[in-house]
C-alpha cells in the first residue's frame, strides 16, 4: 500500500512540476510603448545642478548616474531613444565634488553632516576645479550653478569661470559660451530646466550676496536659448522654477527656532531690555531689521524664514559672540581674514562684545534670514521667469514640467506606494542633505512627472520608472 | 542601458503562493470533492463528508480513514500602473494542504464518530523584497489548521444530522520592508524591514443536515462557523539602521492580532439519473464582511502608535459549484467539475496580500479501486483569477494590475474497514 501511494504521489507530484514550468499567469494586454510624434534618437538636457544630478551639497558620481535626464534617456530607451551620454566621474574620483554625509544626530535629534573628502575629482580640497577635463561627447549639460544669465559668457568654461563647465570645455574652445555649446548639439530632443539659480543664489544667502537677474535679460536670454535648441525642428519639454521658499532650507529651521527665540526675547525682556524681537541685517546693507519671533514661519503662521545654515548660529543667541564674521572672513580670505573681518565689521557696524541677535549692536547676519522685503524680490521675480518660460513653450509647442505648482502641491506631503513623502529635511524623502537638492528618489518622481508631462503632450507613452528603486537619504 | 540600472538595483527573488479560493480561503478539502468541483455538501462519498457535511457520515456504510494531499502551485503576476511597465511575479515553492478523516462505528448503528484534521483556510505569498510594492509587503504566510471531532446520527435512511466542534492551531508570519536605507561597511545598501511572526488558535463548528427523499435526489446543508484565530503576544522584529533617533520609533518587541476565519453556509444537491452518474451541485455563502481590518496590536510604539491599522471591509461572497462523476467499472471511477466564486475584495481594497479577483475553477480526478478495501483518488484543479485592476486607495495596499493562475494536483488513499 505504501509503495503505491509513493508511486502515485512521485507521478503526480512530477507531472505538475512539468506542466508549471510553462504556465506563467499572462496579462490579457501587452505591454505599450510609443513614442507618439517624438524623435528621441538624441537627447540632450541644459540645465544647471537640478540636471547634473546634483544632492547633497555636491556631484557625484552616483547623483550623476541618477540625474533625471539619465532616467528620462534610460525610459527613452523603451521607445526609440538612443545612448546618453553624461559627463561622468571616473570610479577612482567618484566622490567628484565631495558632498555630505548623514553621520548621526546630535543628543536633541539635530543630523550631524560630515563632508565626504576621499576619491574627490577636484585639484584640492580647496580648489573647486577638476584634475581631469571631459572631453568626450556630452549630452548632458547640467553645469551646477549655473544661470541663464551666464549662458553668453566668454570664458565660463575656462579656468576662470565655472569649474563643471571647465571640466566638459576643451581647451581649445574654451571661450565657447554655454548657449553656443548646447546650440552645437543638435538633439532631436531637448529638456531646459534653467533659471533657478538666477533667485537661488541670492534666497541661499538671504539676500546677503548674489543678485536677482533683471526679468528682462532673462526673457531675452530664454527666448533665445529655446530658439536655439528647437532651430533644427528638435521637440522638446521645459521646467519652470520652483518657489525656493518651499524647500526644507528655508523651512527647517524656522519651526524649531521660533520657540528658542520667544523665550530668548522674554528674558532680554524680563532684563530691561527695550527690544520687540531679535534684530537681524538685511539684504547686503548695514541696515537692522527687527524680527518678531511670531512672525517667525512655522506651521502655526509668520513668514520670515532661516536657512538652514543658521542652526549652528542660533544657539549663541545672547552670547556676545562674533564667530559668524571670524568665520565668514577665513573662509572669504584665508590669508588674510584678519583685515577682512576688520573690514566687515566696520561695513556693517558690529560691536560683537554685545548680545548676538539681541542688542541691535550685534544683529544676526544678513545670510541667515530671508526676510518679506527679500521674499517679495525673489516671488516677483520667479513669476515673472516662469511666464518666460511658459511662453516660449507655447510659442515652440514644447511640453512643460510645471516645477513650481508641483512643489507647491506637495507642501502637504503625499503617500507613493506606501512611502511618505513630504519637503521636510531628511524625513520627507524628497530633499538631499543639502535641502535644496532632490534625492535619487526625488530626481526619480520629478522624471516620471516630466515623462506624464511629455506623454500627455506629443500624445506618446514612454514608460515611467518604479521610484522605489532609487534612495532617498541614507541614515545611519 | 537598462543595465546600468539594473546592475544598481540588484536582482529580486521572487516567489509565492496564494489561497485558491476568495480571499485566503483554501477549498481543498477532500479529493474526490476537488475531482468535481469541490461539490460534496448534498453527497455521501467518503469520510470527507466530517467537513463536506456531518450529517451525512451516518449515512456511509464502512468505516474508514482517508487521507490525501494537495500540491497548491499558485502564481501571481503584478504590473505597475500605466504609463509604467514594470512587473513582478511571484514564485514559490509547493504548499501542501491536506486532509485526515477516520470514522467509526458500528455495523448497525445509526451513530458514526469521526475526526477529521484539514486546512479550510491558508495562504502563501512571496512578493520578495524589491518590488514595486514591498513596503505593503515581503512575504505573507498564513496557516490554520483545523481538528474536528465529529458525531453524526442517521435519524432514518432519509435523514441524517452531525455536528462537529472545531479547534483550530497556526501561525501567521508577515513581512515587510521599512522605507529606511543605509549603507553596510561593505558599501551596499540595506533597507529597513519588520516582520511579525506567531502562533494562533481559535475555536468553532460544523454542522449539517443530510436528507434523501429518494434514491436519486440527496440534498445536504450546512453550516461552518467563524473561527477567530488570535494571536497573542507574537514576536515582532525589526531590521533598521541603528541609529538611536530611528530605533527609538520602533520600540515594540510583541504584537495581539485576530484574524476571523469566516462562516460559510453550503447547500448542496445530488442527483444520480443513473446508478453510475452522480450530479452535484453546491451553493456556498461565504460570510467575508466578518474580515473588517487587518489590525496588529503592539506592545510598545511603532512611529508613535500603538497598533496598525489597514481596511479590509471584504463583502459576503457566493461560490457556486457543479461537478460530477461516474462509475466506468468496479475499478475506476471518473470526475470533471468547475466553480465561480465571486471575490470578497471591493473596490480599492486590493492588496498584494490577497490579490484576489473572481476566479474560475475547472478540475477533474479519478479513483482507482486497488482493492477491496483501498480507493486510490487523484485530482487536478487549475484555477484561473480574472484580471484586476485596482488603486487600492482604501486599504493601503499597492496599486495597479494582479493576475493569479494556481495548479493543484492532489492524491488522496482511503482505506476501509
């Protein structure tokens, strides 16, 4: 009896193996894929760090293999696309730029973010310039820090100008302006993600350094580089700019600041002290400002931000201390800083023997607060910008990633395949350490929103991408 | 190009398994039943009647044991939402429900005792831990085992009633991965996980009422009663970065959940035109809206709660069931049966748990006389899930396209005495 209940059982049991191998459960459609109108045969994408892939303070190599121009071409891929060609840093110098890293996180929670420093692609720790050019074919032309307005600049890409540029210039050629460059490119296809630096720089620095470029010069200039890249007939998608105000190096701080200054206040308050709220510099100018800590933003209302770089001031608040200008002038003149901190103290009238952020004497800096009168520049001139932008995408039928109503639709945070997503630093998965910077994550969602965006407008269906297989912030 | 990727992204393993009926339900419960549809509830085949229909074990004239094992080779295919194509397939290795029934009793008497030993409800699935979906879930086992002591009494040739009392002994084990990445000192990246692993037990009945107004025509009901599986104090497990700020989010170590295994009531007809053909047909009202929420109560915070919490709110679904077989010669006897069974899954309740979706049964078995007293059955079902395509927008469960196929081959051996 056992012998034949084994027989059977072996029978069965390999006959069904057998019939399993080939009876996979199948889709009742195919898979589609079509490129619609489009000519994807050469890709190329201008752009600035947002294109280079650029995060965490930093390029390299693996931001690079995740840019969202090398996702657009790897989808591409699937509907005709051709090879992509980015400048990337060798495996030996893949730490290229050095960038930071999520170490820990202090005793009160704070991330504690160290500069990587090993397998850098540049001459020194100092130097911003790179060993090695590369000067093999180029398609993608995201040079971090760039802005529109320094796409007609002889001489950005020589040793005297932006150091990515440099990198991808020949030096031969090394007077060839940036717009002349990507002109020379003649793609089928193009994506233009630039102008976020002509605000950016200045909202980093709350106003302190940089400039806001003129909305006329950058209409001109953007009306000229999408004539340009479309001179051959190539089709292509823009993004507009996002409002910088919504990312976590503005909205970080604010939140957790606004209480360590209420009771600041109350006790210069409780002392005789005749004050209302601390006193900060604003924009490049000796003139003091005082700040409210109610109008401090958080999610309880106010509206003045703090960058992120201020977290390790804040603490000194009330502490006669001038380590903010000791430090801005080694690092603005390292030889020499004495002379230079002389120097900013006087422009900017300081007393640091006085209570830092409390006695008008001794404000908090410039850099640290993007305050309403510097807001209001930076909004007037990102909606003038993004105008431009949409403007030349109708007039040249071009597709549109519309960058700022996407993140300012996202301020409230939203669920993608189980993952919360928010702007929050760190937590929010969106934002690289540097909390301006995309994650690979980031790069991922905002490249299937550009893919929905050029689907919808040459009537094609290039793929999206599973975002789940890219990182978000590395904890440890 | 796509291998730049995928050389980043490393490879899954992927495998799995699947209930084959709605839900996590496994109707798999004698093998001449599965021969035929799984109809059985208005027939006297065999010992399986202990589940089929207490009421009528009475009614067989042998004792018996039976015993007999399924190969459940399930598969499913997942495709993200449009415009995106990619896919993952589960893949596992063969679960193996099974079922034990003896009965006894006197030649004469109209009282037969029984116990039967099986598994109504169990599910397998293996997702693995890098698809699309994995932060919904890994890997999902599910299995209950259930013991039923039986009586069954034969009130006359016409009728006969039986009642068993049920206990049933699992395990749950679920697996998920945690949004959370860091980097190991070899360079690779690990993502956080979780997993929740216990025992459980619970308690319910069977009964049934066999009627058999003429030699052709047999009717049976019955009806099964819920069984809530509580797990208390099952392990919880984490896999995370070590930093304190992220372990102190996670802080539980022991975990209560309860999962109602639900009623059914079947009615079930027999009709036997000829004395080698017998029709079955079975009516089954499976009563899923008892599955509200898959709830897991913890010991300690998880990100600052105190349980988890995700909607199921499954409907009460119906299974209908035709089979038949017949008798070719005193050695063989041969079956074809097949099933709908309507999904307890609504709409924007699909998750990769059960992906369920109306099915499709067909199946066919045979039994082979050896001898006097040694039936050797064999079944084959192949079921086939209708394609789904949900947003799982209620349930927390993970959005786009589902397909499940099983193959279930069986054997079962009954003796007689």
């Amino acid at each position: 009896m056992k012998n034949v209940f084994y027989r059977w059982g072996a029978t069965a049991l390999l006959s069904s193996a057998f019939l399993f191998t080939g009876c996979e459960p199948e889709f009742e459609d195919d898979i589609t894929v079509s490129r619609g109108d489009l000519d994807l045969s050469k890709y190329v994408a201008v752009g600035n760090s947002l294109t280079a892939g650029y995060q965490d303070n930093g390029l390299y190599l693996e931001g690079q293999a995740y840019s969202y121009p090398n996702i657009l071409a790897n989808q591409f891929s699937y509907a005709g696309g051709g090879p992509f060609a980015q400048p990337l840093f060798s495996q030996a110098q893949g730490n290229g730029s050095g960038y930071l890293r999520l170490a820990g996180f202090t005793a009160t929670g704070s991330p504690l973010l160290v500069p990587v420093t090993d397998f850098l692609a540049t001459e020194s720790a100092t130097s911003p310039f790179f060993k090695d050019e590369f000067t093999t074919e180029v398609q993608n032309f995201g040079i971090p820090g760039i802005r529109l307005s320094d796409i007609k600049t002889p001489g950005y890409g020589s040793a005297q100008g932006n150091p990515y540029f440099e990198r991808i210039t020949p030096d031969a050629n090394q007077f060839q302006t940036y717009l002349a460059r990507v002109s020379a490119s003649n793609p089928t296809f193009f994506s233009s993600w630039l102008g976020n630096n002509d605000v950016l720089g200045y909202a980093t620095a709350g106003g302190f350094s940089g400039t806001i470029t003129p909305v006329a010069t950058f209409t001109s200039l953007y009306t000229e580089l999408i004539t340009a890249m479309t001179a051959n007939g190539a089709e292509g998608i823009v993004a507009t700019i996002p409002d910088v105000r919504s990312v976590p190096f503005f909205t970080t701080v604010g939140p957790t600041a606004k209480p360590l200054l209420t009771a600041a206040v109350a006790a210069a308050q409780a002392q005789g002290l005749p004050i209302t709220g601390v006193s900060a510099l604003t924009k490049n100018t000796p003139a003091r400002i005082t700040i409210t800590p109610a109008s401090i933003k958080d999610a309880s209302g106010g509206s003045i931000l703090l960058t992120l770089t201020s977290s390790a001031y804040l603490p000194l608040i009330g502490q006669p201390t001038g380590r903010y200008w000791r430090e801005l002038a080694a690092s603005q003149s390292p030889t020499n800083a004495a002379a230079t901190l002389r120097g900013y103290l006087t422009t900017f009238q300081i007393d640091t023997t006085r209570a830092f952020g409390l006695d008008p004497r001794n404000p908090v800096p410039s850099a640290f607060v993007l305050d309403d009168t510097e807001q209001a520049e930076i909004n007037t001139a990102t909606i003038a910008y993004n105008n431009a932008i949409k403007a030349q995408a109708t007039a040249k039928n071009l597709a549109v990633f519309d960058a700022y109503e996407f993140f300012n639709s996202i301020q409230g945070g939203f669920m993608l395949n189980g993952v919360a997503y928010s702007p929050a630093f760190i937590t929010g998965n969106l934002f690289s350490l540097d909390g301006v910077h995309p994650t690979q994550r980031g790069y991922a969602i905002i490249a299937n929103r550009m893919i929905e965006a050029i689907n919808a407008k040459y009537g094609a269906t290039i793929p999206t991408i599973d975002v789940t297989q890219f990182r978000a912030v590395l904890i440890p | 190009m796509k291998s730049r990727f995928l050389a980043l992204l490393g490879s899954a393993v992927l495998s799995a398994g699947v209930a084959n009926a709605g839900g996590f339900q496994a109707n798999l419960q004698g093998q001449k039943q599965i021969g035929m549809g799984h109809v059985g509830t208005g027939l006297v085949l065999d010992q399986s009647s202990i589940f089929f229909n207490p009421g009528a074990l009475a009614h067989l004239r042998q004792n018996g044991i039976q015993l007999g094992v399924s190969a459940l080779n399930a598969k499913i295919a997942y495709r993200a939402p449009a415009p995106a194509i990619n896919e993952s397939y589960t893949d596992n290795p063969l679960s193996t429900p099974f079922q034990a029934y003896a009965s006894f009793g006197k030649e004469d008497s109209p009282l037969r005792f029984g116990i039967g030993v099986y598994t109504p409800y169990g599910s397998s699935v293996n997702w693995g831990k890098s698809w699309q979906g994995r932060f919904g879930l890994n890997e999902l086992t599910l299995q209950a085992i259930f013991i039923q002591p039986t009586i069954s009494y034969r009130v006359s040739d016409k009728l006969g009633i039986g009642a068993g009392f049920v206990y049933s002994t699992g395990s749950v084990n679920l697996q998920r991965s945690i949004p959370l990445t860091t980097q190991l000192p070899s360079g690779y990246y690990a993502e956080g996980g979780v997993e929740l692993d216990g025992a459980a037990s619970g308690f319910g009945f069977n009964v049934g009422v066999f009627f058999q107004p003429t030699e052709k025509l047999s009717l049976g009901l019955t009806y099964r009663s819920k069984v809530e599986m509580e797990v208390k104090e099952g392990d919880v497990t984490f896999a995370l970065p070590s930093s304190p700020l992220v372990t102190s989010q996670f802080q539980a170590t022991q975990f209560d959940a309860k999962l109602p295994l639900p009623a059914n009531i079947t009615l079930g007809i027999g009709f036997k035109p000829t004395e080698a053909l017998t029709i079955g047909v079975d009516v089954q009202r499976v009563a899923w809206s008892a599955y509200e929420s898959l709830r897991f109560d913890y010991n300690a915070a998880v990100r600052g709660e105190m349980f988890s919490e995700s909607l199921r709110n499954y409907e009460d679904s119906y299974i209908y069931r035709l089979g038949a077989q017949y008798r070719v010669s005193d050695i063989l006897t041969v079956r074809a049966g097949a099933y709908y069974d309507n999904s307890p899954v609504e709409a924007g309740y699909l998750t990769p748990e059960t992906p369920d979706a109306d099915s499709r049964g067909v199946s066919a078995g045979l039994t082979l006389a050896l001898s006097e007293k040694v039936d050797l059955d064999a079944s084959f079902l192949y079921i086939n899930k209708k394609e789904r395509t949900d947003d799982a927008s209620k349930s927390g469960g993970v959005p786009g396209t589902y397909k499940s196929v099983a193959y279930i081959p069986g054997v079962g051996l009954n003796y007689k005495f």
